[in-house]
C-alpha cells in the first residue's frame, strides 16, 4: 500500500493542517464552500437559506454570494431573489474533462472494454469520502441507479472506491471509513470497519473489487485501480450490471479481465508498475482488450 506524495491536500486532515497555512486563502475556501452547498434539493437558495446551508456567518455569505454573481459563477432570479448555478460552472467541469491527462488516454480504452459487451463502464476518482464519475460509457439497456458524470457515491459501498482504498495506506482508508455516513443502502450493503477491513484485504489479494448488491439493489460492480508514478491508487476503472443478465461468477470470468486490461493500460501509459500480486503473475497485456 503506498502513501500519497503530493502537494495538494489529500485527506481531511491535509485540509486542516494547510487552513493554518498563512498561504491559505479563507475568502476562496469560504466562496467555494458556498458554491458546493447547492445540489438538487437545493438547486434555487435565498440569502438567508444560503447562510443556514454553509453554516458560515451574514457577512461572509453576502460577500461570497455578491462576488459569485458578479463573477458569472451564480444567476439571480429577479422575481425570487434567489440564486442558483450557472452555466459557467459547466465550463469549468467541461476544461477539466479537456485537460485531465488520465481521462485522455484512459477514456479510449473504456470504450474499448465497453464494446465487447455494451455494459456500463466508468472513470471514478476518490473526493474525500466519495468517489465521483469523470467518464462514463453508458449500457445500451440502463439499469437502476444508473449515474451520469458528475455524479458522487459512498467510496465504502462501491466497487471503484473499495478497490483505490484497499491499496492506500492503511492510516488513509481507515481516516476516509471512519468519516463516512456507512449507513446501508440495501440489505447487503457492508458497513462495518471490521468486514470492511476484510473486504479490502481480498481486494489487494485479487488485485479487483467486486460489489454485488451495495449501492443499488440488483447491480453487481467490478473495479480495477489505477496507479500514478509512485503507485498511489487515482482512480479506478469500473463495470456495472444488472443482476437480472448476470451473477458474480460470471462477471468473475468474464469482465473482470476487461476492468483488468483497461486499468492496467490506463497505468502503463503514465509509466507505472502496479505493485498488485495478480499483475505479477499475469500473461503480459497488449493494447487490445482480452478475447474471450
């Protein structure tokens, strides 16, 4: 398991130490905080909605919110006076999906692996205690749940989560678990430290990440991580199915090498070696997805 080496905050812990920084900017922190607190339930706030939100204090909200909206980053509703997003947060979600250096090389293999059996196939990076989708390869029939990019789920209870927090260190995983609401969300949806632990443990021994059932009711998930230089899982590469079409054996024979192909490709691009006992002892893999 490796230890992140990186400049940027990590963790939640990396976040409080760098807020004692006299390099830390509160103002941003706080404008960005306002930004975050809208979602679907929220999608159309008032000041004083926006103040009981953040929990931050009238002042701080009245300056972000009017910096915001002069910026171009928050509409007002004339009638209402309510604020909401605008599109200009889309343009910076969308240089993001232009610029990010995994997505270029690593979205052409999703669609490779996708092809063999059109099942959705997705991009997930770590976001604290959740995992967010940044590429995605829709199923041609949908399944329940099904996520568009953007969308953010419990690390603990998916398959792309579990399998970057198994090859962390452990002091990370168990600082991202104990932070996290593992409430479930199904009757099998695994929640405690414990059998979590265990889970994990499996992960880095078969070197992917199986979730029958966690998330979603009738979805099996199966992911793949990816390694950066120093072989710090992130990202990972993942594939959802219906129950209804397929069982874990069957996922087991004949997607995961798929899910395995592509991380794997995905992590040779940028040079890596992922210190996984499965790559070690595996055929060597060619830049086309494996026949079956």
């Amino acid at each position: 398991m490796k230890k992140r080496q990186s400049a940027t905050p990590a963790s939640f812990s990396d976040l409080i130490e760098a807020r004692q920084s006299s390099l830390f900017i509160d103002a941003l922190d706080k404008g960005l905080h306002v930004l975050q607190i809208f979602n679907r339930e929220r999608s159309s706030l008032g000041w004083s909605e926006i103040v009981a939100a953040s929990g931050l204090d009238k002042s701080s909200v009245q300056r972000a919110t009017f910096t915001l909206h002069a910026l171009g980053f928050l509409k007002r509703d004339p009638r209402t006076r309510k604020y909401s997003l605008s599109a200009r947060i889309l343009v910076l979600g969308f240089t993001y999906l232009q610029t990010d250096g995994l997505l270029e090389h690593a979205t052409p293999l999703l669609y490779q692996a996708a092809n063999k059996y059109g099942e959705s196939m997705n991009i997930t990076e770590l976001l604290d205690t959740e995992v967010v989708y940044i590429a995605r390869v829709p199923a041609k029939h949908a399944i329940s749940g099904d996520l568009l990019l953007g969308g953010r789920m419990p690390a603990f209870a998916t398959a792309p989560g579990r399998a970057m927090l198994a090859f962390m260190d452990e002091e990370s995983a168990t600082d991202i678990l104990r932070r996290s609401s593992r409430h479930p969300f199904t009757p099998k949806t695994t929640t405690s430290m414990k059998a979590l632990r265990q889970e994990f443990a499996k992960v880095r021994r078969q070197g992917y990440a199986i979730a029958e059932e966690q998330c979603f009711a009738g979805e099996i998930s199966a992911a793949a991580p990816i390694f950066d230089i120093s072989g710090y899982p992130i990202a990972a590469i993942n594939v959802s199915v219906p129950t209804s079409r397929w069982t874990v054996a069957r996922v087991e024979e004949d997607l995961v090498p798929l899910v395995e192909w592509a991380s794997t490709e995905a992590s040779r691009v940028q040079k890596l070696r992922p210190p996984r006992p499965w790559f070690a002892q595996s055929p060597q893999r060619q830049n086309r997805p494996p026949q079956r």
